[in-house]
C-alpha cells in the first residue's frame, strides 16, 4: 500500500499571512501522517495557477526525514501561497522497482501528466511489451503503466473518454487510486478511486479541499495545529466537512471555482480490472481474486475451477492473459472478505503478494498495523523479503 495527500484552493478566496503557514503546517503534517502507509519514498509537486512552472521533487526517504532536513522539500511547502492551485504528494510502500531509483518513487512525470498512485498493476509488464512502440518505460515500477497510458490518451487535455481508452479498454489489471494533473490544464486535479481508499475534506475557513487516503490523517494533522498554531500566531475557527468518494468513478476538483460546490464536479463512473490475489491450480492456468468492478469491455468466456481447499468457483476466462477472473460479488463472500472497504475482524485475510492466508500473528504484526481492508496485509515471508530487496546492497 502507499499514501496519496494533497490540497485543491478555491480561487478568489481571501487568506491571510497566518491562514497559508496554517495550510503549510497541515500540509507538511498530513503528509507525515500518511507516512503509515509507506516510508520507503516521498515525494509532491505543487500546481501554479499560471501555468508558468510547478515544483517537483521525490526522494527514496520518508515523509518524516523529507519533513526534517531535506531543504528542497521545505524551500517548496515553505512557498505555498496565493499563486498555488493545488498540491500533490506521496509516501511509498515499496513492493516493486527500488526506491533508490528515483524514476520509480511517486508522481510520475511523464508527457504532458504529473500524478501518484497508491495500489498495484498486475499487468505492467505484459502492457509495456504490447505498447512497445507507443512509448518507452523509464523506470521498473508497476505504476508507471497507470501514467504512460493517461498521457498516451490524453494529450491535449483530461477526459473521460480519454481515460477510458486508458484505464479501461487497454485491460488495465490492479487495485487503483490516482491524484493527477495536467500540465496544460493546471487548474484541475483529477481523481480516480477504485479499490483503494480516498477521502475528501473540506476546511471552510481556508477555502481548501483537502484528500487523502485516509480522513484520519487529515484530523491528526489538525488536531496537531490546535496546539501548534499558537506558536506561529493562528487562534482562527477549523471547520471540516467530509465529502463521500463513491467507488468506481473519476472526480474532477477546479481550482478556478469560487466554492466548493463548483469545485467538485459530478462524479463520472470508471470501472477498472482488479487483481488482489492470484492462485496457481495444477492445469496451469491462474486465478485472480479482485475487489473491483467488471469491465464490460472485456470479451470472457465462462468458466469453473476447483481452488486449493476444494471450493468451487466460477469465473470468466481473461482473453489477454489465460487467467481466470473472480469478481467481487462472487469472491469476497467466499473468502470472508469486505468489499466494502469496512475493517476485518477475526476473518480470513489473504497475502496481498503470494495470495496464501494469514496466521493470526500474522495479521496483528507490526507490519500490518496500517492495514484496514484484506487489500492491505501481507504475510511474514513477503514482508520479509521486501524488506530485504529494499535493504539489499
């Protein structure tokens, strides 16, 4: 798993000297916040209302040591101010291409298209092989699929048709949440949410959208300015309104609009393939357990396989790759699952890597203190060797 953060400004809007150092403090302490979601990379850039240039920047450290003593990272919050139409930022968990290679670390920039993404692309691989001679892969991680294609499809601007032809009819394969923006579009932000989590926040007082992966990051960060803002001269009213995300769609944010009303567009619906897990039965042929939408897209041929404990489950035969597709409906009543994103209790959790079942100790390690959906465990030798590729050398 990893982190999204990031802030949307409502344009016209009167901010004093002490409201924007009280949007950098929450800024900076969201992003630490979201740290729990992944400390191996972090990285923002912040949009500019001109379009002149934005700032960009990422390293392989977390969000906590960035926050501390890295001078590029504070030159760019400590700049935030009237001209800055939105911010982006991420904390990476690393699952594949090392961080110390920084074309792997989020966002992205690619073409025309700045963005992150929190969750995994089954197909990455496959993809760059099939789109060979449409562009050129820069790094190793799974994400930069997700990025190569928006900017493939969306050149002059964002749409959603454009990310249809991106997301959806390439068979795009994996667990999904993107913030993204366009470079000649600067004013807008674009959000993806499909398996993986998203909340938005309004702050009244400050005229700012605040979205995150998590709200309680969010309330962490305020809770932390109630007691810090005395130090830098804020005592002014914090008023925080939740807006729902809803699963499965693309949301537009506009900094150019007047209120929040305006800037929040009407939720357009995407359904992308996901690919939580993956079994291998003796035929040879996969299985893959995901947590999303089915797209309709796709051209499948019926199916049935036995999987290892003698269950048997139907699915549709993927034409791309040979595997089997189990979608939500079907899958998470059979593994004790919540497709609806609420906490697991005492149910069967299963690897987000190898796709075997969790030990109890395995499910309340250290390691899986940040997990809230069956998305987000892993099990002890997974952990431990992504610990050692990241360690490596």
């Amino acid at each position: 798993m990893c982190g999204i953060n990031g802030m949307v400004f409502l344009n016209n809007f009167e901010r004093s000297e002490e409201m924007w150092t009280a949007i950098r403090y929450v800024f900076d302490e969201a992003l630490v916040e979201t740290e729990a979601r992944g400390k191996h990379a972090t990285g923002l850039t912040v949009q500019r209302r001109d379009g002149a240039f934005y700032d960009f920047y990422k390293s392989d450290i977390s969000a906590t040591a960035m926050a501390t003593y890295d001078d590029e990272y504070n030159r760019i919050v400590g700049s935030i101010g009237p001209w800055t139409s939105s911010i982006i930022s991420h904390t990476r968990w690393y699952t594949k291409g090392k961080p110390e290679n920084n074309l792997n670390n989020h966002p992205f920039d690619i073409g025309k298209i700045v963005g992150v993404h929190n969750g995994t692309v089954a197909n990455d691989d496959e993809l760059f092989k099939k789109y060979t001679d449409k562009f050129t892969r820069v790094g190793e991680v799974d994400s930069e699929i997700v990025y190569q294609l928006i900017n493939h499809h969306n050149q002059e601007e964002v749409t959603h048709d454009g990310l249809k032809l991106a997301l959806e009819k390439t068979f795009l394969r994996g667990m999904f949440a993107l913030a993204f923006a366009h470079k000649d579009q600067p004013s807008l932000v674009h959000i993806v949410k499909q398996e993986r989590p998203m909340d938005f926040v309004l702050w009244e007082e400050a005229g700012v959208l605040l979205f995150n992966s998590d709200k309680e990051y969010i309330h962490n960060a305020f809770d932390k300015l109630k007691r810090a803002g005395k130090r830098f001269g804020f005592n002014g009213e914090v008023t925080l309104k939740l807006v729902e995300v809803k699963k499965d769609t693309y949301t537009v944010l506009d900094s150019n609009a007047n209120t929040f009303e305006e800037m929040v567009k009407p939720a357009k619906e995407l359904f992308l393939i996901s690919s939580a897990v993956k079994t291998t039965y003796g035929n040879g042929s996969g299985t893959t357990y995901p947590t999303g939408g089915k797209n309709a897209n796709t051209n499948y041929t019926s199916v049935s396989a036995t999987d290892s404990i003698g269950r048997v489950i139907e699915g549709e035969l993927d034409p791309i790759t040979g595997e089997i597709i189990i979608f939500a409906s079907t899958v998470m009543s059979e593994v004790g699952g919540n497709d609806d994103g609420s906490e697991l209790g005492d149910e069967s959790v299963w690897c987000i890597e190898c796709g075997g079942e969790l030990q109890e100790h395995e499910k309340h390690s250290s390691y899986n203190e940040g997990a809230v959906t069956h998305n987000d465990y892993y099990c002890e030798d997974c952990h431990s060797k992504a610990l050692s590729s990241v360690f490596a050398g």
